[in-house]
C-alpha cells in the first residue's frame, strides 16, 4: 500500500469509535434519526479512506507502472474500482 499509513489508520481508529458508538446507540434504543446520522458520518470517513487509498494507488501504482500493458491493467483495476464505488 502507498498511501500514508499514519492517515489511514487515524481514520479507521476513527471509524471504529465511531462504529463502536453507533452500536451502544442502538443497545440503547436511541432515536433512529440519531442513528442514522452517526451512520452516515461513519461512512463518510470510510469514503475519505478509500479515496485516499486509491488517490495514492493512482498516483505510486498507476503512475509508475512499467509497461503499457502494466499501466493498462492498473487503469482498468481502478476503473472497475469506480463502478463499484458509484453503484
């Protein structure tokens, strides 16, 4: 991986406590409203995550790839990514 590790594993820690939040809200039988909002912060950080990742696969992996056929290869790798990411 060659994105900045100290980033991305602040973030998941991130994620984490706040995963680990949304789960005593619901042991709690808090307002869904409630819930649903932390849900969407939690997948908020976890899309900054992935973009950072592929930010810096395109710019280390991509970028640097030796052949053609290689780089090609990695293009269409990152393009399958995005249809997955914008379903």
């Amino acid at each position: 991986m060659k994105a900045d590790k100290g980033k991305v594993l602040k973030l998941l820690k991130t994620a984490r406590g706040q995963i680990d939040g949304i789960i005593k809200m619901v042991e709690e039988d808090r307002y869904c409203i409630d819930i649903s909002h932390q849900l969407m912060a939690a997948a908020a950080i976890l899309n900054t995550t992935n973009r950072e990742v592929l930010s810096a696969h395109l710019k280390s992996c991509v970028n640097n790839a030796e052949t053609a056929q290689e780089r090609e290869e990695k293009i269409d790798e990152l393009i399958g990514m995005l249809g997955k990411i914008m379903k």
